[in-house]
C-alpha cells in the first residue's frame, strides 16, 4: 500500500493550492487498486508554513483565515503518541506519530485545532493550504 500526497501551485499561480491524494494498494488475493479522490483546490490559498516545537501536552495551532486544510508532519523518528483536539476538553483522537495527517476544513476553517504530544517533539510542520 502506498500514499501520496502532493501539494503544490497550480496554473492559478500564486495563491493557488491543489492538493492531490493517489492511494494504491495491491495484494496475492485482490489484485491491485489505485483510488485517486477529486483533488482539492483553493483559489484562496495561505500557502503557509509553519514549523513548530509541540510541548509535552496541548500545543495550540492556529489557522489561517483563507486555508482549506492542513498536512501535519511530524518528524519521521517521531516516538511520542499524538492526539488532534478541537478544544482542551476534547479527549481528542491518536494520530500517528510518524506518517502525514491530511484535514480538509469547512469554510469558513475554525480558528485553530490542538496537537496532544505525549512529550516534546521538535520540529512538526504544517502545511496549510
């Protein structure tokens, strides 16, 4: 199984995000697949971003006004469990540590999401697009 995501300018120019997910798998009993949904565009785009250090427990992230989603990468030698929260409340749902997190937003995006980190993990990015 292989993911791809690609994020990058498209012939709008700058300013312009499309974001294209290719997702193929193959198996002995299946055969293979390659699904490829509709691939997300925002005129608007922020094109922005961000490196930041997530503390040990809530990091908030704000959002750009104009962003249609995000990719969360954390480094790859990432050991610390992460958690995505709405709020601080939130009991918030496991991420992984170590792979790429797509989230699409409503328009318009909430104001900013939270990243749970089990403990300090330097340089996550976010990528807003």
């Amino acid at each position: 199984m292989a993911t791809t995501v690609t994020v990058g300018t498209g012939a709008g120019g700058v300013g312009t995000a499309l974001v294209n997910i290719v997702y193929a798998k193959s198996s002995a009993t299946l055969g293979s697949a390659l699904h490829t949904p509709p691939i997300q565009q925002n005129a608007n785009s922020p094109l922005a971003e961000s490196l930041l250090d997530l503390a040990l427990g809530d990091t908030t992230v704000a959002i750009p006004t104009t962003a249609a989603g995000v990719i969360i990468v954390p480094p790859v030698a990432n050991a610390q469990a992460l958690k995505l929260k709405g709020n601080a409340g939130d009991t918030g749902i496991v991420i992984s540590p170590k792979a790429p997190t797509m989230l699409s937003f409503a328009n318009p995006p909430p104001a900013s999401f939270i990243i749970n980190a089990a403990g300090v993990v330097a340089g996550t990015t976010f990528m807003f697009f």
